[in-house]
C-alpha cells in the first residue's frame, strides 16, 4: 500500500519527542546560576529538531515560583517546567534524590496531555 500525501501528513503531525533536561532549563536566561553550555545546547537541539518537523516539548524541573509553566520557544517547540523538590536551585549533586518526583510529574502532563511523547 502506499502513503497518500493525507497519510504522510497524518504521521508528521504524530511526531513527538521528549528531551529531558532535569539540570539544565532549556529556556533560562543564559548568564544565571549554572545557566550556560547544556542549556544552550538542549535548547538548539530542540529547535532543529523542530524545525525537521518534530513536536518538541522539553522537560526540566521549576528552579522558582515565579517561573513560567510552559515557554512557547516556536509552534513546534516548548520548554515544560516540572516541580520535583523545592522550587530552587538545587546543584546537580543533589538533584539525584528528586528524579522520582521529577518521573512523576512527567508521566501525570503525558496523561493531562493525552498525547505521549517518545
């Protein structure tokens, strides 16, 4: 059987991908604490891949109260803050003992999202 042009646009909107920064917030202003390489690094990731067509969403954990739930960086590509711990910076040495909170709130924004990323 082959792929209709429908079908093709079918799978392309369906594309979706996760990029997990628990440490690093794609959307930080570059210059904070610890804000620097890996931040500027997943975010440029996440647009390309955006830019090929992907739904990008990319989780990092909130580092403070005021901080946006969800940055709208293009229409194919977010960052999406999740509160694992203390809405704080936590150095990287200690955010080990958050990752199941972080796992969590992951999974429970799939499930409100009803639409899974790989």
């Amino acid at each position: 059987m082959f792929n209709t042009s429908q079908d093709q646009q079918d799978s392309q909107s369906k594309r979706h991908i996760a990029l997990i920064s628990v440490h690093g917030d794609p959307a930080i202003e570059i210059g904070k604490e610890e804000a620097g390489g890996q931040n500027v690094y997943v975010r440029h990731v996440g647009e390309a891949l955006a830019e090929q067509g992907w739904q990008v969403d990319m989780f990092t954990r909130r580092v403070s109260p005021e901080q946006q739930d969800i940055i709208e960086h293009s229409a194919r590509c977010r960052t999406i803050r999740l509160t694992a711990g203390r809405p704080e910076f936590i150095s990287r040495d200690e955010i080990f003992e958050h990752l199941p909170e972080f796992v969590q709130q992951f999974l429970a924004f799939q499930q409100q999202q009803a639409r899974p990323t790989l």
